[in-house]
C-alpha cells in the first residue's frame, strides 16, 4: 500500500511539472506571437493621422499600411517552399531582427509608395519568422500539445492586437508617427533577444527525398481537398478581419461617434476577451470538433456585424468585439486543423496555409476599401458577411481524417 501510495505520489508530482513547465511555455510561445506580428496590426490604430499626413483618400491609407499582408503571403509561400532546409532557430532570429530596418524607416517614409514598399518588407520579415515558427511547433509538439501550443500562439497574435494598437495610438499621440515606429522597431528587436534564449537550435524534423521534392509536396497538399478548403478558410477570415478593422477606424472617428484619437486607441480594448477566449480553441475542438468549432465561431462573428451599423458606440464595440472573438477563435482551429491534416512536410502546409490566409487581407483591403470609398460602410459590411458564410461553406470540407 505505501508503494503504491509513494507511485501515485510520484505520478502526480510529475504531472505538476509538466503543467508547470507547459504554462511557462505557451506564455514564451505567446510572447514570440507578440512580438513577431505586433507591427501588422498596430498601424491601423493611427489610419486616420497617416491618412491625413500623407493627404491620401482611407481606401489608398489602408491598402498601404496593409500592404504588409501581400509580403506576408510572399514569404509565407517561399519560406513555407524552403522549409525541409531551413534552421528554425537561425531562421526565425533572423528574420526579426531584419524587421527593425524597416520598421524604423517608416519613421522618415517621405511619400506613401515608400511607406508602401516598406510594409511589404515588414511582411516578408513577419512571415518569414511566423511560418518558421508554425513549422517549428508542429515538428517539436507532441499531438496532445499541438492544440494548446497553436492556440497560445494565435493568443499572442490577438494581444498584439490589442496592446499593439493601444501603444501606437498613444505613442502617436504624445510623441509623434515617427517615434511610434522607432519604439516598435525596439519592439522588433526584442523579440530576436527573446528568439535567441528560448528557441533551441533544431533541425526540420522530416528529411525530403529527392523523390518528395518541396513542389512535389506543395502540389500533393493542394490535391487535399481538406487541405484546400482550409487555404480558402484562412483567406476568408483575414478578408474579413481586415475589412472590419481597417475602415471601422474611419467610422469611429466621423459624426456621430467622434472618437478622438487616444480614445480610438483604447477603443481596441475590443481585443481583451479573445485573447481568454482564443486560448480555448484547442479544447473546444477536442470537445466538439473541428468543424462545429469553426462554424460556432464563424456565426458569433456574423451576430456582430449588424451591431456595427448603428449610430451608438456602446453597440458598435460590442459588434467589434464579437468579430473579433469569432474571428480568432477560427483562426486558431483552423491554423491546429492544417497541422493535422497535413501527414507530411508540415513546414510547406503551414506556409501555403499563411500566404492563403495574408492574401486573403490583401484582397480584403482592396476589395472591401473599394467598397467603402464608393458605397459606404453598409457595403463594407455586407461584404464583410459574404466572406463569412463563404467561409462556412468551405468547412464543410474539414472532416476528420479517417483513420
């Protein structure tokens, strides 16, 4: 009986340490999140003062400063292609402490062509280091740690939602645009610090053959209609991510909301519960399903957008709110179902995953800005709603493998 009891004993010591030891490592994988996406979202806060300096209509600001997205998807694809021969650790360091060059020259960006060049640069260094890291996950986690790991991961990206857009509004607004991007290069640079005390060197965990080439496998991925509808998945929720908080930013400070500009900033407080909600997600789809996860997400986001429409802020917050939790919450299993799905060469899945899922931004900017400018916000969000129910079609594809 005592060695039993001493056996049990020791189990359960065990079983604290690896609790222990999986919180401190989802909170560095979410700080990495952070840190390596904080430049993609953060400008949207100051959309209507860099409008106004660079004297340019909200539809040309916001495809500049999204112009992020297309870079993403660049790098997402070729990275994503290179993968099998690219050190994870080397790989992602790199690539942020790449991303302080740019980030800092948008301080001194004399026109809006610069300022456009310069966040397709950032995007190739966000998504270089963001698809490594995906790959990285999916090679070092343990099938029963995947989701959680995923799942931290996309919290991270919710925070620098939130904080992200909160530090540029206020930072803009006490000190300037150009002192904004010389504190989020600051940024850049310490997540490389953060990249070189946490990240282990690793090798890519599955060797291709001459036979299995990086196409060969990329195209191999496309024939998977799993794999595919979760690509249009991921470009349907950037599209629609991109077009409510892109140019809500225009209707929050017009008549007859008014925000000021520090009071847009805290407005993306809007954030706060997706990142307790996000981290949900791996366990909502061990509970329910991938698919029943995604469409519950995908509806909640839907019951927001009317509520975007009205003249109160108080219903407008709460829409944003909404968008953004369901939002998050299919991105996140959505990004744990490609790990999945996909058996091999998992590096190239995720970055055809990343670039389907920026361009959909890309896309989202130009298609719904155009919108806006010509028809208003109404349009904006009923194109907002048919990226949404496009994206709930195709998770109809998502079924569990059969084993």
């Amino acid at each position: 009986m005592t060695e039993m009891s001493a056996r049990m004993k020791s189990v359960a010591i065990k079983m604290q340490e690896h609790s222990s030891g999986l919180v401190v490592r989802y909170l560095v994988i979410g700080l990495t999140a952070f840190l390596t996406v904080v430049d993609l979202f953060a400008t949207q806060a100051i959309l209507p003062s860099l409008t106004r300096h660079y004297g340019v209509t909200p539809a040309e600001m916001g495809f500049a400063v999204n112009a992020s997205t297309f870079g993403m998807a660049i790098a997402g694809l070729v990275v994503g292609f290179f993968s099998p021969h690219i050190d994870r650790r080397l790989g992602i360091l790199l690539s942020l402490t790449l991303l302080a060059i740019p980030t800092s020259l948008l301080a001194i960006a004399p026109n809006i062509t610069v300022f456009t060049i310069l966040r397709v640069t950032q995007g190739l260094c966000m998504a270089s280091a963001f698809t490594l890291t995906f790959a990285y996950l999916g090679e070092q986690c343990s099938a029963m740690d995947a989701g959680g790991a995923f799942a931290a991961y996309i919290t991270g990206n919710v925070a620098s939602n939130l904080i992200g857009r909160l530090v540029s509004a206020a930072v803009a607004d006490s000190l300037g645009l150009a002192w904004n991007f010389y504190f989020f290069a600051t940024l850049n640079l310490a997540g490389a610090a953060l990249v070189y005390f946490s990240i282990h060197r690793v090798q890519p965990m599955q060797a291709m053959t001459a036979i299995d080439s990086p196409l060969g496998a990329m195209l191999a991925h496309w024939r998977n209609p799993r794999l595919r509808a979760a690509y249009g998945l991921g470009f349907c929720i950037l599209f629609a991510f991109i077009g409510t908080f892109t140019f809500v930013n225009f209707v929050l400070v017009r008549p007859p909301l008014s925000v000021g500009m520090m009071d847009l900033g805290l407005v993306y407080f809007v954030f706060l519960p997706s990142i307790f909600t996000t981290l949900l997600a791996g366990k909502a789809v061990a509970w329910l399903g991938t698919r029943p996860t995604i469409w519950a997400a995908l509806g909640v986001a839907v019951i927001g957008l009317p509520l975007m429409l009205t003249s109160h802020l108080s219903q407008v917050l709460t829409g944003m709110v909404l968008v953004g939790v369901g939002t998050f919450f299919a991105q996140a299993a959505a990004t744990g179902f490609v790990g999945q799905a996909a058996s091999e060469s998992r590096g190239i899945a995720s970055g055809t995953y990343l670039a389907c899922y920026f361009l959909g931004g890309l896309v989202g900017t130009a298609v719904l800005g155009r919108l806006f400018d010509s028809l208003g916000w109404t349009a904006c969000v009923i194109g907002v709603g048919a990226s949404l129910a496009l994206a709930a079609v195709l998770t109809l594809a998502l079924k569990p493998k059969l084993r």
